[in-house]
C-alpha cells in the first residue's frame, strides 16, 4: 500500500466523519449504527482507490478505515468539546434555579468534556471506520471469473 495515498485518503476520510459527526443536524445520521463514521471509512477508501487505480481487499479497507478512524477521532474530540462545552455552559447558564449546576458541577468544561469524548471516540471512530472500510473494499472488489 503507498502510504501517502494512505494517509491523503485517511484525512479525507476523517473529514466526512467529523463533518457527519458534529454538524448538529447531519450528526444525527449517527443514530443509525454510527452510520456518519462508516460513510468516513468508506470515503477513505474510494478516495484511495481514486488515487493509485489499484483494488483494496477487505483488510487493506479496514485498515484504511482505522486510520481515518484516528484521525477522525482527534480531530472530533477537539471539536465537540470546544464547542459541546460552549453549547452546555449556555444551557447551564439559561437555568435560573441552578439546579443544572449543581448537577453538573466541574462535569462541564474543556478537560473533562475533551477527555470523556475522546476515550469514547479512540473507540468508535476506528472501530465503525474499519467497518465501512471493510464493507466498500468488499462491495467494489472486481468480479471473479471462473
């Protein structure tokens, strides 16, 4: 595998999966499976094949989907907890009782939020990547002939 193909498509990849990932209303095609992360992993690999015009077996695909995964994953942890925990200080500070505060306490904030997404998303992301990769590297394999 050439890996600066590798690592062009992985970013691609990671692009679509933080896009579907943490644009409020296409974050809820997530809802399906983690479908935005495996749309990721499977645009990872097209973008590969695009590249070099060689066919990717099933690991080559999961491989290329774990890698986006990664880098998907960074990327959208430093992105939801930017701007998760803006999103949750606003809906903390709208409640007059202060009773979301004293529920939440130090929960909310850029550390806590930062570290509780990406222990999640160092899972998911590459996990649900290699998935798509796995599956679009299986649906476009050229046909055997007996």
């Amino acid at each position: 595998m050439d890996n600066k193909n590798l690592f062009i498509s992985a970013l691609i990849g990671a692009a679509v999966m933080v896009v579907l990932s943490n644009v409020p209303v296409l974050s809820l095609i997530n809802c399906l499976l983690c479908a935005g992360i495996w749309l990721g992993g499977m645009a990872a690999v097209w973008f590969y094949r695009r590249q070099t015009g060689v066919s990717v077996t099933p690991g080559q695909g999961a491989m290329i989907g774990v890698v986006a995964g990664l880098i998907g994953a960074v990327v959208g942890s430093v992105i939801s907890s930017v701007f998760g925990a803006d999103a949750m200080q606003s809906v903390i500070d709208a409640d007059p009782s202060g009773q979301m505060q004293s529920m939440l306490g130090g929960f909310v904030g850029g550390t806590t939020t930062f570290i509780i997404s990406f222990v999640f998303n160092i899972i998911l992301y590459p996990l649900f990547g290699a998935i798509g990769g796995a599956i679009y590297a299986i649906l476009t394999q050229p046909k055997k002939t007996v």
